[in-house]
C-alpha cells in the first residue's frame, strides 16, 4: 500500500462539515488564557471539533488557536487568505482524517464536547482513533489553556514530574472519564 501525499488526501465533505456550531459558546472567556499573543478582540470564524479555534481579529488578520498544540499563531491576513490556507492544510488544521476515522468507528460527539488527545504529541502520542478522547467544551479549553500558559515557563514541580517515567504519570485530562 502507498502513502499518499497530504495534496492527494482531499477531504470526503466540504470544509465546514469538519466544524462545529461556534455560536452557543462564550469565546471570549474560553480564549482569554491564549492572550496575549492572540488579541482580545476578534470573531471566531471557525471551530474544529478538536478544538482548534480561527479568529478574525479587527484589523482583518486572522488567528489559529492550535489548544491540542498549545500554541497561538497568525495565519493569514485576511479572512480570504485564511480560508485558502486552511483548504490548503485541512489535516492539520482541521484534523479531517482523524475526524473522518472516528465518524466511521461510530465515535461521534456529542453537542457540548470536543475530541482531544489521551497522551499528548509532546509525550509521544499520536494523532490516531485509539488516543482520542472526549470532554466538554468549557472544560476542555480551560485545560488547553492551562497548558498554555505553562509551556513557556513550568514551575520545578512540573519540571520534576515531566523527568519521571512515562508509567509513573498520572493520565491526561483526554483519558479522564467524565
């Protein structure tokens, strides 16, 4: 079996399809730990299920807030560039084959959740079905936001525990049930 590239990979729906609702929640105080560096004003445009979250600030610009990641970045200039892109890097951005992967394993979402990952990437995790978990939404960015703020500068007990065996850890809020 061959690897396909990411440019042969297309999505099965259109973009939207892989983003939820973002009108019932407060944005505003979900993503105030991600600023600064994004600004404290904007319109979400888009909203993955896993959490990644496009907003338009008011000069035009426009943001991603990559929480799984924990980093905030300024992709586009404009909403127009941003839609290209995000076109462009739907793995990524939108996670469509991970979402894809789950909808066929009947591991839909429920309203009010997002998907998230069990293990982070940064702990040797991976994008894949088995490391997905669930959590509700406000729940779940008060964590991404958490880690957030503590990726720049871990207290020494942090430091510590991230020292300690992998099987000494005590699993990630993804593997939480709730």
């Amino acid at each position: 079996m061959a690897i396909l590239p990411p440019e042969k990979l297309t999505p099965f729906a259109q973009l939207d399809a892989y983003a939820m609702d973002p009108m019932p929640y407060a944005w505003g105080e979900l993503l105030a730990p991600f600023s600064p560096p994004l600004p404290r004003e904007g319109e979400v445009i888009l909203a993955s299920f896993f959490g990644d979250v496009f907003v338009e600030d008011p000069d035009g610009a426009v943001w991603w807030v990559n929480g799984l990641e924990s980093r905030v970045d300024r992709i586009a200039i404009n909403r127009d560039k941003a839609v290209e892109r995000i076109g462009a890097e739907h793995l990524v951005m939108l996670k469509t084959k991970l979402l894809e992967q789950m909808i066929v394993a009947d591991r839909l979402l429920p309203v009010g959740m997002l998907y998230g990952l069990k293990v982070a990437r940064s702990e040797g995790g991976k994008y894949h079905p088995d490391n997905v978990g669930t959590a509700p939404v406000a729940d779940a960015f008060t964590y991404m936001g958490e880690q957030f703020r503590r990726k720049d500068a871990p207290p020494p007990a942090e430091a510590a525990a991230a020292a300690a065996p992998a099987q000494q850890r005590k699993p990630g809020f993804w593997g939480r049930k709730t």
